[in-house]
C-alpha cells in the first residue's frame, strides 16, 4: 500500500510524480519522486489547464506560503483535494502548488493510464 502525498489515502498504487525539492537539491539535482491518487492528479491536472494561460515563471510569494509537495516558497495555485475523514467520509481542503509541480502533475496525467490502468 501507499499513500498519496498531499491528501494522504492510502490505495495500492499512487502515479509518480517527479518534484524538485529546494533542500535535496544537492543529493538529488534531478528531482524526487511523489506519489499522487487519482483524484489529486485529476484536481492538478484541472488547474494547470486553467493556469497554462499565466506565466510560467515563479515569483515570491509569502515566506509562509510554500508548495505542499516541494516545498518552495514561490507563488502558489489551489488544488481541491478530498482528504478521507472519520467524521465524514471526506473533506474538502485546499492545498497548494508550484507551477513546477503543477508541470510534473501534468505529464504525470499523461501516463496515468499506465499507473492505474485504463478505465472504460
């Protein structure tokens, strides 16, 4: 089992999704590996479509504001993600990503048949 990164269920297979991370820049220069669900690669999927207009680059954003699944402090997009829950079967919160990682969610979506097999 594994569990996915930013909402935290826990299902037999996440869809890698590569992130480069500010403080394992040294050990690791081509970046890391994530694991997103389905429903979190669908959601970042979504937004990047939405934002693939704006421009590409990072600026700073609050010190406090950093990407959920990098870490980097730099401007940030919402994604809605289902967060499973004992109260309610899921909640609904918003967690927030780089354009680079939002890129990564992107050609990971590309290959998201491949990780979870295709659905008819």
């Amino acid at each position: 089992m594994a569990d996915c990164d930013l909402c935290g269920v826990s299902i037999p297979t996440v869809c890698p999704v590569k992130v480069f991370e500010p403080r394992f820049e040294h050990s690791y220069p081509e970046g890391i590996w994530k694991g997103l669900c389905e429903k979190c690669l669908d959601s970042a999927k979504g937004t990047f479509d939405e934002k693939s207009d704006e421009e590409g680059k990072c600026v700073p954003g609050n010190k406090f504001d950093k990407c959920d699944l990098c870490g980097t402090t730099c401007q940030l997009y919402d994604i809605d993600v289902f967060v499973p829950s004992f109260k309610n079967v899921y909640d609904e919160e918003v967690k927030h990503l780089c354009r680079r990682c939002l890129e990564g969610c992107n050609k990971a979506y590309d290959r998201k048949d491949e990780c979870f097999g295709e659905h008819h």
